[in-house]
C-alpha cells in the first residue's frame, strides 16, 4: 500500500453531529442507585438535543433520579476496514405538555409493539468522535460467512 492511512482521526463537531443526525439507533448510559447502566434506544435529534421514547422502567427511573448521562452510536465498515464512534454527554429530562406534543413530527416512533408515551431529551453538552483504521490481524481466524 503506497499511501499510509491514519490510524486514529478525531471528528470535529459538525462531522460528530451529522453522523448522530444521520443515525436512529444508539445507546445512553445512565446511573440508576450505585450502578451504571446502558439500553439500546431507537433516537432523533432536534436542535442540539437527543430524544427518544420509553415506557415506564428503568431507564426512564434512572433519568428521573440522576439527569447525567450519556449517548454513542457506532459504525464499522468492512469494506473500508475503518469503524467510527460518536459520543454526546449531558442532561436528560422528561418532556411533558406541548414539548412532549412537538417531537410527534420526528421520526421517533417505537421499534417494537410496546407503548412508549414518555418522551426524554438529553441536552448535550458535549460531543466527540473519532475513526478508526481497522488492523483486525486476527481476521483470517474468523469463519468465512455463507
């Protein structure tokens, strides 16, 4: 290979809020009692905010009891050997009344059969990415997919 890749690229902040606008799955991290947790959530984003829907539990008891949390999305391609990942960091709320009414319009709609009335936007307050060149140099080991 005659042009050597970059092993590492850090986004800038346009670039990290594209690829989180482009996206609508991810993951938030949140704090319920003394533990850590993380729920895979289908997503939109509206004017630097991160909204998705839930029904009642524990990721909507973990935003009520502690607001700080944070939300990453990935990608690997193969076919380019590279992978990315953005991360956003802030502050979850419930959304009532006509916010709550506002996000009807985005495309934030349950993946699966259950009813999820809540709507929590996390504010973010920071974002940052970074892609990755993959070396992967245990690849022959992986079985060859049908």
């Amino acid at each position: 290979m005659s042009e050597e890749r970059q092993a590492l690229r850090i986004l800038s902040e346009a670039e990290c809020w594209s690829r989180l606008e482009a996206k609508e799955f991810g993951r938030m991290a949140y704090h319920l009692a003394d533990e850590v947790h993380i729920a895979p959530v289908n997503y939109a984003v509206e004017g630097g905010h991160v909204l998705f829907r839930t029904a009642e539990g524990s990721k909507l008891l973990g935003v009520v009891m502690n607001e700080d949390v944070a939300f990453e999305i990935d990608e690997i391609r193969d076919e380019e050997e590279t992978a990315w990942s953005v991360v956003a960091r802030g502050r979850a709320h419930i959304l009532e009344g006509h916010e709550a009414r506002d996000t009807d319009n985005l495309r934030l709609r349950p993946w699966v059969s259950e009813e999820k009335f809540n709507v929590v936007s996390i504010r973010v307050e920071e974002i940052s990415g970074r892609e990755f060149h993959l070396a992967r140099p245990w690849r022959h080991m992986l079985p060859e997919r049908g």
